[in-house]
C-alpha cells in the first residue's frame, strides 16, 4: 500500500497557502478601497475590457456564476458598475464600468506595486512562477474539458 506525501510535500497545499498568503497581502491594500480581491479581479478584468457579457467575464476571471454573480451584484451596490441588457439579446446582462469604477483604476494603480514591495522575488523570478501557473492552470483545463462527457 502506498502512503501519501506529507503536507509539507503536497504541491496542492503549497498553491494553497501561497495563494492565500497573497490574498491577505492585498487585504491592507485593498481596504481604504473597500474592495476584497475578488472583487478587485473583477474591476482588474472590466478595467482591461469593458461592456462585456457576464459570460465573457466569467472566463476571463475564472470565476464561475455562484462566485461572480454575488460579486457584481456586490459592485453593483457599490456603484463601480451594472448590469444592462444587452442589445442584441435582452436575456444576456452586460456587465458596464460607471463612472466612478472607471475613476477607481487610477485611484488603486499603487496597489500592484505596493504589493510588489512585499515579494522578495526579483522579476525574472515572478514572470516564470506566473507562466508555470498559467501552464499549470492551463493543463489542468484541458483534462477537464477532456473528461465531460
């Protein structure tokens, strides 16, 4: 019989707890915004491109629709974007940056870099750990794109 790794040892807890290590970096970042980082992936997607489906927005932050639906309702009531009908179908929602969420980019551009003062990585370093991620990421798509049957 085989035994398994130990924790210290498990690729998976150690995405894990960086991962989480990140996100509570952003926290005090984040704050005198009053965004959490999900909420700040979905600003970081509509900042990038606006007026998109809920759809498009839920692929490009990989967030699915129980996830993102709160969050931009969340925005929503934060008055930073909406929700309108989409022209050619009144069924699909556009999700829209409003004034005051497309003001917020400038006002949050020294989140990122605050951040980076807080990795003691250098920048070769972090652009090979995203793109590992990415192709992790990535990989782990396709196999289950290839097991829906």
């Amino acid at each position: 019989m085989s035994q398994t790794l130990p924790l210290d040892q498990q690729l998976c807890f150690a995405l894990y707890s960086v991962s989480n290590a990140m996100v509570r970096l952003y926290r005090p970042l984040l704050q005198p915004f009053d965004l959490t980082y999900p909420q700040y992936v979905v600003l970081l997607a509509l900042w990038q491109q606006d007026n998109i489906s809920l759809g498009t927005l839920g692929r490009a932050t990989l967030f699915d629709s129980g996830t993102l639906t709160p969050l931009v309702k969340k925005l929503e009531q934060k008055q930073l974007l909406q929700r309108v009908a989409s022209q050619d179908d009144e069924r699909v929602k556009q999700v829209v940056l409003t004034t005051k969420g497309r003001a917020l980019q400038q006002k949050v551009s020294g989140v990122m870099q605050a951040l980076r003062c807080q990795v003691a990585m250098d920048d070769e370093q972090l652009i090979q750990l995203r793109e590992m991620a990415r192709q992790l990421q990535q990989q782990i798509s396709d196999v289950a794109s290839c097991n829906v049957s």
